[in-house]
C-alpha cells in the first residue's frame, strides 16, 4: 500500500466531511434545512434538536463511509482499483449527503407550522448604496494571472525541441508515470488550457460576488449589510487566491511534462497548495458562516419572518426562477454561491464544463 491514497483521503475529504455535518450551523438564521424561518424560529428547541439530529446523522454515516474506504484502500494495491474506490467513495458521499439535506427539508416543512407563528415583515429593507460599497477586489488582480501563463506559453515554446516525444500525463498512487501522450502542441498545453479556462471561471466568480442580490434583514439592517460586505469581501479574496495558486499548480505539472521540473520536486509544491486552498475555504466558512451569518451575532432573535420565496427552490436547494435576471444567488445549503437554473446561461455553463471534462479525461 502506498501512503499517497490515504493522505488524498485525510487532506481533502475529512474537512469537506466536517463541512457538511456542520451546514445547519452555517447557514443564515433565517434559513432551517432549505425552508425560511424567523430568527426566533431558528433558535426554537425543535429546531435545535433538529440541528444536532442532522449533525449526529451524518457525522455517523460519513464516519463509516470513510473508515470503510480507508480500509479498501489499504488492503488494495493496484493504483487503478485505488483511483476508482476514491470516485466510488466520492459519489456516495454526495448520494448520502444529498438524501439527508432531502430528508431534514421535508422534515423542516411539516415542522414549521407547529412552531411559533412568524408573521412577514411590514418593511422591506434595501441597500441602495450596494453597488457603491467596496465589497471586493478588482479583477485587475487576475492580469498577474496571465502574466504567468504567458511566461509559461513562451517557457514551452522556447524548449518545444527538446521535449520528449513522449510526454507524461497520468500518474498513478505512487506517483509513477501510468500514461504517455505523443508530443503535440495539444497535449503540452493542455494546463494552459486549463489555466485559461480557470482563470476566466475565477474572473466570473469574483464578478459575480459583486453583483449577486443580497439579503437586508429588516429587523437589523446595518448589521446585516455589515456582515455581507465582509463576506463577500473575504471570499474575494479567497478567488484571487485560490485561483493564483492554482495556476501556479498548473504551470508546476506543465514543467514536469516537458522534463524541465523534476516530480520529486513537484509533488510536494502540488500537495501543499492543494491542501492551502481547502484548509483556506474550510476557515473561512467556519469564520463567516453563509453571507456573514457569524459575523456580529445578535442576541436579539425577532420572530419576524423575511419575505421568503420557498416556491422558487426545489428541494429547498436548487434555484429555478425565470423571472429573476441574476445568474448567480446566495446558497440555501452550504456556504456561497450557486447557479440560477432558470437561467438559460446557467445550462450553457454546466454544458461547457461537462465538454471541457471530457476534453481533459
């Protein structure tokens, strides 16, 4: 057995575990399992046990998951089994994820008329400065961005000669070479098309957290415009970050391709910004909650229940709204932002990754 597989396992999957047992204590406290709430509401008993009954769920069975693909992967030696028992564990712990956040939605529904009635707000509170306010860094900070993939274009082309004509482009567990590819201009630059392609992903990511609606609650309107200008701003950050680093990772396997970086070299360079770039959302999220929601907590719960449109959330997680110009919108589960799939640019893009997925495989 090689340690590679299990560190895999250890790095990525146990903070998104921990993530997805904590989504109730994450989201607003307007929002319970999907279906909006009062404050007053959220901080109920019912709704409390409710909480800690999804978090011993699915602490539980995420906890069995894992430790079963752990042992698979110690008792399989073969890379290729290895890979697939990676995959096979990831799409059941989506499944399992999934049936539980369905599951507690319907539960929350049938709960929510016995729970303390909370009327709609008379008001309707707005930020018509929103625009105006520094919520984000400039998308000028991805130019540095391009000025790496041009230095590793003009890297390539200046040692395009001395590339072998066999390339590596698969590695196994062990971190050996299981695949070549034949020299083309295709296949070596192959992660500048990917540096390019995430570049442009990360660029409409931090656009949109600019212009994404956000939610003024009108019982506290300035501490919620408060708490969403310092999420949004973070998570700007986060963009140009992550995005740098990963074209940064890029350029590292682009360079072991062509025989210019060594793999006992890369390796390490390539660990270390994968697990920065989780532990850094994983921070983040657990700091700020959904749109700031643990930012400035109050101890004041109004039982004042926001205007909510339930009906335009399938599942209480998926947004389908034709009426609403916005691409992007605020998450119900989980922390960020999500597609509005009542917006036919919504199905181009998830289109366009599917293509360029299979282009790259």
């Amino acid at each position: 057995m090689t340690i590679m597989p299990v560190m895999v396992m250890i790095f990525v999957f146990v903070p998104t575990i921990l993530l997805m047992v904590s989504m109730p204590y994450l989201t607003r406290e307007t929002i319970s399992f999907g279906v909006t709430v009062s404050a007053a509401q959220f901080h109920s008993e019912p709704l409390r046990q409710m909480r800690k009954s999804y978090a011993r769920i699915s602490a539980t069975l995420h906890t069995i998951l894992f430790i079963v693909c752990i042992i698979c992967l110690i008792y399989v030696e073969h890379s290729k089994q290895q890979s697939w028992i990676i995959v096979t564990y990831s799409l059941a712990m989506v499944v399992i994820s999934l049936v539980i956040n369905i599951s507690y939605h319907f539960k929350m529904k049938s709960l929510l008329p016995m729970l303390p009635i909370a009327p709609e707000p008379s008001i309707m509170a707005v930020d018509t400065e929103f625009r105006e306010r520094n919520i984000g860094l400039s998308s000028n900070w991805f130019l540095i961005h391009f000025l790496i993939i041009g230095v590793s274009i003009l890297t390539v082309l200046r040692n395009y000669d001395l590339i072998p004509d066999q390339i590596p482009i698969h590695f196994n567990s062990s971190w050996n070479v299981d695949r070549y590819a034949a020299k083309s201009y295709s296949s070596v630059f192959m992660p500048t098309i990917m540096q390019v392609f995430i570049t442009l992903l990360f660029i409409f990511e931090n656009w949109s957290i600019r212009r994404v609606k956000h939610q003024v609650q009108p019982t506290d309107p300035n501490r919620s415009i408060r708490q969403d200008v310092t999420f949004r701003r973070t998570w700007s950050y986060f963009m140009i970050t992550a995005s740098f680093l990963i074209v940064i990772l890029f350029s590292v396997v682009q360079l072991n391709m062509i025989s210019l970086l060594n793999i006992n070299f890369a390796i390490p360079i390539i660990l270390i910004i994968i697990a920065f770039i989780i532990l850094y959302a994983f921070a983040l999220s657990f700091w700020a909650g959904q749109g700031g929601s643990r930012l400035e907590r109050s101890d004041d719960s109004s039982n004042v229940r926001p205007v909510h449109d339930d009906d335009k959330w399938l599942l209480g997680m998926i947004y389908f709204n034709r009426k609403d110009p916005n691409l992007m919108v605020e998450k119900r589960f989980g922390v960020g932002w999500g597609l509005n799939f009542g917006h036919p640019v919504s199905w181009l893009t998830c289109l366009g990754i599917i293509v360029l997925l299979v282009v790259v495989r």
